[in-house]
C-alpha cells in the first residue's frame, strides 16, 4: 500500500554551518523525497529525477509562478505566458522546433573559433596586472558577447544585455514587490530592444542566425510576441547559467591544485572533462520542477494530479548508484552519463548545451595557456540556493 504524501518527511531543520549539499544529504538520509510547507515534493535520486522530467506523467510549470506571486501581466508575465520553456506540448514544438534548426549543432560548432578569441580578448590583458574580478570581467562578458555575435548585435550592446538580464530574470521566481518591479522594468527595455533588432534585421537581412531564424519563422504559427520571446529565451537561458557554472568551475580548480595542473599540462585535452565534472560538482541548477499530469507512485508514496515536483540537481549529480566518491571533485572520472543531467532532459532539454560546453570548454583553455599561474585573491566562490539558476558569489583571481 502507497504512503500519503501528507505522511512523507518535511525538511530537516538548517544546521548552522552546512553547506547546500549537505542540507539537501540530510533530508535525502530521511528518505527518497520531501515535502515543503507549500507542498511542493522534492525527489533525490538522479533516476527519480529521471522519471519526473520525462513527459509522460508530468508537464512544465506554465504561469503558476507568476500566479503564486499574484502578477497578472506586464513583460515578464508575457515571456513567460510566450517562451518555450514554460509551455508544454504542440504550443512548446511551435516554439522550439525553429529554434533548434537555428542552433543546428554544425552551426553552433562553427562558433568555436570565434568563442575562443572572444576568451583570449578577455583574459589576455589582466594577465599580469594584479586581482581580478573573475566575475565580472570574464564570467559575466563571456556569455553576453557570445549570444549578441549569435543575434548579429553589435558588440557594444553586449553590456546592456548582461546587466539586464541578471536584472530581469530574478522574476523568474518568487520575490519581494521592488524586485519584481525592477525586473519587469529590466525585461520590457530587453524586450523593445529585441523588437527595433528584428525590425532591423528584416528590414537588412544578413547572412547570421538571427536572419536564418527570421526567415524559418515567416508565416509560422508563432505571433510576434512569440517569436521575440524565444530569442529573449536565448539571453535569459544563457547568461546566468553558463556564468555562475564557469566561475564556479574554475574556484574548484584552484581549490584543487592537482587538477588544475592536469589541465594546464593539456588543455584541449581535459577542458571537456574539467567542465562536465564542475558543471556536476556544484551544479548551476539546483532543481527543476514540473507539475504531474496523473496520479502515480513514486518511491512508496502516492501522488496525485497537479502535485509541483522538483528534482533536486544537488543530490541527483552526487547520486552514488552514478557516481563513484560522489563528493570528490576528479575531472579524470569516467562515469559521467553520456547525456549530463545538468542540461536537463524530455523534451525541454538545454536547447544551448553545445553553445555552452564551447564557451565554457573555450574559457578553461585560454585560461591555462594564458594564465597557468593563476590563484585565489580571496575566497572561493560559492553557488547558492536550492533551485532554479543558484546566485553565484564573487570571486577574485590573480591571473
Ligand atoms: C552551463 C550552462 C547551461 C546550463 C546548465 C543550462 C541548463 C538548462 C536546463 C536544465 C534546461 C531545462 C530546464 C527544464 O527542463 O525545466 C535548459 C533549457 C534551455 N536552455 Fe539551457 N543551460 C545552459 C546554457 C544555455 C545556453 C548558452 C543557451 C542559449 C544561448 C541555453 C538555452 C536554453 C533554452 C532556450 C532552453 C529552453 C528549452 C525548452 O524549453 O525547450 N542554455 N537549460
């Protein structure tokens, strides 16, 4: 006989001092899921995590969130009433289905020449010239130079995209009003920008992505408020992600010195293995979460319809049936999934994951040629929060 879920553990109380995974390690101790005082079910295993984000008896959040925190419109109501990743099924296919012959994976290869001298311009001229703000002269511009070059938008723009960005996509959760306000300000300038760019794009079409994708999305099912969102999607998807998962990469390597030289002794060789095992060590994403569609038993406990899930990152990538010595950083190690939970999976899987493995893989190459002295001036980073894109510390570098 299937348990309530009214009976299923709540959290463990925070013991001062712990870490997120260590929290997260504790309430796994209790058993396979837990339940919060919004009801909302957190499941551990990486093959929990595995049935709940495969479509088939769950769904995406849609405006739920928005809905929790009593928005009704506005510009961030509208990306995400508009986006493919909070939308499901036909509605999700329209969206995204040009979108990924866009960011065809031969397209999206091609860019690696260009990511790695984007890397090289960044890095090259702090080497030598004392602490660095890893974050924010390198972390934060990769990413914003990167998907302004893929949209064909002039370099200079690149600033305005990172620093709205960051700024509008805190309202992709729940948030006190000020912040909300400051986002959906962040997300309506984003939004006209997008809008006078397409004008522009269809008005002079060029040979890039954003023309090609322009063209495949003529006389489709998308309005225009849908076609800018997907592109908005690029910028907000990302940034914050492929950021906090590069600096927090590169604070493991210094805090493991062995590795770090292991690297510098071969980049090309171990940037890929470098990035997959930091992207699993301290995830960017703490969790995901979706709404199931039927009742079902998971783990012993019965659970209905419309019940919010939400597959921890923080304990599926230190899932010991995966990994050996979950909690040892080895960029040697070999058991690895071939498809990394990190990016998600079903059908709302990382849309951009070769982009990002290219600028992350790009940006620990040219920092061990570059810079294979490097040092901490300061604390490691840390990534923090148990879900959705976790909010990276500062990190100061001598390169
Ligand atoms: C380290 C960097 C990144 C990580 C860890 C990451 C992770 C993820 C995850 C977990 C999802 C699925 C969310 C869910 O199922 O609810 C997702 C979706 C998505 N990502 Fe990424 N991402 C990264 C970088 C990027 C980049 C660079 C881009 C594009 C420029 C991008 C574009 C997207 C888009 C458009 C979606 C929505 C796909 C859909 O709903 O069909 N991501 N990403």
């Amino acid at each position: 006989m299937a348990l309530k879920l009214r009976d299923a553990p709540g959290f463990p109380d925070y013991i001062e001092g712990q870490t997120n995974h260590q929290f997260m390690q504790a309430a796994w101790a209790q058993g396979p899921l837990a339940i919060d005082d919004k009801g909302i079910v957190s499941v551990f295993s990486a093959e929990h995590m595995a049935m709940l984000i495969d479509d088939r008896w769950t769904r995406q959040l849609e405006l739920e969130i928005m809905r929790a925190s009593g928005v009704s419109g506005g510009a961030m109501y509208d990306f995400i009433r508009d986006v493919m990743l909070f939308s499901n099924d036909q509605v999700h296919r329209n969206r995204r289905g040009p979108m990924v012959k866009t960011f065809a994976h031969r397209a999206i290869a091609e860019l690696r020449p260009e990511v790695a001298t984007r890397c090289a311009g960044l890095i090259a001229p702090l080497v030598g010239t004392g602490s660095t703000d890893f974050l924010g002269a390198i972390a934060g511009p990769l990413p914003a130079l990167v998907v302004a070059s893929v949209m064909g938008a002039p370099e200079e723009e690149a600033a305005f995209f990172a620093s709205h960005v960051y700024s509008a996509i805190r309202g992709l959760s729940i948030v006190p009003d000020d912040v909300r306000e400051e986002s959906t300000r962040d997300m309506a300038a984003l939004d006209s920008y997008m809008e006078t760019l397409v004008a522009e794009r269809r008005a002079r079409p060029k040979e890039d992505m954003l023309t090609s994708y322009l063209q495949r999305v003529q006389g489709g099912p998308m309005d225009e408020n849908e076609v800018r969102a997907q592109l908005l999607a690029l910028l907000v998807a990302g940034s914050d992600t492929t950021r906090g998962a590069l600096t927090a990469t590169v604070s493991q390597l210094m805090q493991n010195p062995a590795q770090w030289d292991l690297l510098v002794s071969d980049p090309e060789r171990w940037a890929p293995a470098a990035v997959a095992e930091g992207l699993r060590f301290d995830p960017v994403i703490g969790s995901l979460a979706r709404v199931t569609t039927e009742r079902r038993e998971l783990a012993g406990y019965d659970i209905p319809a419309g019940t919010i899930v939400g597959p921890s990152m923080l304990t599926a990538l230190r899932d010991p049936a995966v990994y050996a010595e979950p909690d040892r950083f080895d960029i040697t190690r070999t058991d690895h999934p071939r498809l990394h939970p990190i990016f998600g999976g079903g059908p709302h899987r990382c849309l951009g994951e070769a982009l990002a493995r290219i600028e992350l893989e790009e940006a620990l190459i040219a920092l061990a040629r570059l810079a294979p002295h490097m040092s901490l001036d300061g604390p490691p980073a840390r990534l923090s929060g148990y879900g959705a894109v976790r909010i990276v510390s500062l990190l100061q570098v001598v390169l």
